[in-house]
C-alpha cells in the first residue's frame, strides 16, 4: 500500500506543477497581448468600464421592452372590441339589406323610423372604430385590400382585371382589415 502513496504522490505535485504552468502562461498571454501587465487600479477601471457597458445594454434592452408593451397595449385597445364588431357585421348586412326594400316603401313613417335606427346603429359602429373598407366597381384588384369570389367575362374591355361587383361589404378596425370585401373580376 506505501507504493501505492508513493506512486499517486507525483501525479498530484504534477497537477499542481501544470495548474501554476497554467496560471503563468495565462498571465503571460495577457502581458503579451496587452504590452504590459495592468495595475490593480487600471484592473478596477477595466472592470468597472464592463459593469457600466453591461449597464448600460441592460438598460437599453429595458427602455426597447418598455416601449414594445406600450405599443402591444395601445394595438390591443384598438381592437379589444373586434370580436363584437365581427359578430355585429352580419347584422349590419342585413339591416343594410332590408333598409334597402323598406327604402322603397310608400309608407313614410316606416321609412323615417328605420332609416333613423340604420343611422343610429352605423354611427355607433364607427364611433367604436369601424370603417368601411372602400372598393368600388371598375377599381383595379388588389388581394391586399379585397377577396376575389369568382370571376366572369368582362362585360366591357374596362373592366378586364377589374372588379366588376361588390358582393359583400369590407370593414377594418383602425389599420386591420376584420373582413375583406368580396368582389366579382371581369377576366
């Protein structure tokens, strides 16, 4: 058993004689690298121009993350009521529709009284942030802005590449589309 002390007795003065090679040729390379070895108070500016750099992308990164949960918060007040003015769209289609047969009835009280609950429910609509998306016949086609439905043979050279009817209505809510208009294309 002594020779076996003995013998692992070297291996760990070598390791410790590798570890102290180690540390000097670390020490060495940051000599050579830098011209001269650094005081201890360069040391400290050195360390401390780091903290004030990790300071200050923290910071930086921070401010962007401030900025960035504002932004998301103001785009989700805008469109917080989007599901109910998409659930209201189909009601307004056929109000729109209906006003349209009672707007050719004779008897005018009928006609006055819808004709002020349509208004009334069209302003209400767009005071929460409605709009009409604006597509109209004989507008060149765009996907960005409208959903082709079909397409028929132009019924003028004009129309060729154009939208030739208006199916359904589109609306957006501030800056997003809720529902694109669909449109007829004359090929």
């Amino acid at each position: 058993m002594s020779t076996e002390n003995t013998e692992k007795e070297p291996l760990i003065h070598e390791n410790e004689d590798a570890n102290t090679t180690n540390q000097t040729t670390e020490t060495t390379e940051k000599e050579i690298e830098s011209g001269v070895e650094l005081s201890v108070e360069e040391q400290l500016q050195e360390d401390l121009a780091k903290e004030k750099d990790k300071f200050l992308r923290l910071f930086a990164e921070f401010e962007n993350y401030k900025k960035r949960t504002t932004k998301e918060r103001i785009d989700l007040f805008k469109t917080a009521n989007q599901d109910v003015l998409q659930a209201m769209l189909p009601v307004l289609d056929d109000f729109d529709r209906a006003w349209n047969q009672i707007s050719k009835s004779e008897d005018e009280a009928l006609v006055k009284g819808v004709e002020l609950i349509h208004e009334k429910l069209k302003s209400t609509l767009i005071s929460k942030g409605l709009e009409l998306v604006s597509v109209n016949i004989g507008d060149d086609f765009n996907a960005d802005f409208a959903e082709a439905i079909t397409q028929i043979p132009a019924p003028t050279e004009e129309l060729k590449g154009k939208i030739v009817d208006v199916i359904e209505k589109g609306y957006k809510l501030g800056d997003k589309i809720i529902r694109f208009p669909k449109v007829v294309i004359g090929n």
